[in-house]
C-alpha cells in the first residue's frame, strides 16, 4: 500500500467515524426524547388516576352527608 492509498484509507475510516458519531448521537438524543415522553405520559395517567379517586372521595362523602340530613 503506498503511502496516499495509506492517507486516503485513513481519511476514509476518519470520515466513518465522524458520521457513526454523529448518527449515534442524533440515535441517542431520539431515543432519550422516547424514554422522557413515555415517562411524561405515565406521570399524567398517574395523576389523572390521583384526580379522578379525590374526586370520587369527595362525592362519596358529600353522598353519605346528604344522605344521613334527608
């Protein structure tokens, strides 16, 4: 091998690396965007679930307290 097929080998493996860099970069950001929307959904299920048993708490009590004046 002589030595510009040498650099240009090189360059070439540079250049490879650059690109797998990047593209694992912009792989890494997506799927970090995945993971925290995913956790985002499920803490707004949870607090919905949270809203929704307050509430019901509440008309459950409000029931029993209209119930035990009439």
């Amino acid at each position: 091998m002589t030595e510009t097929e040498l650099q240009h080998f090189a360059l070439s493996i540079l250049k490879l690396a650059f690109a797998g860099g990047v593209l694992g970069a912009i792989c890494w950001s997506l799927v970090m965007r995945i993971v925290a929307d995913a956790a985002d959904a499920i803490q707004d299920w949870e607090d919905k679930r949270t809203r929704i048993g307050a509430a019901r708490a509440r008309a459950h009590v409000r029931h029993i307290n209209g119930a035990s004046l009439g």
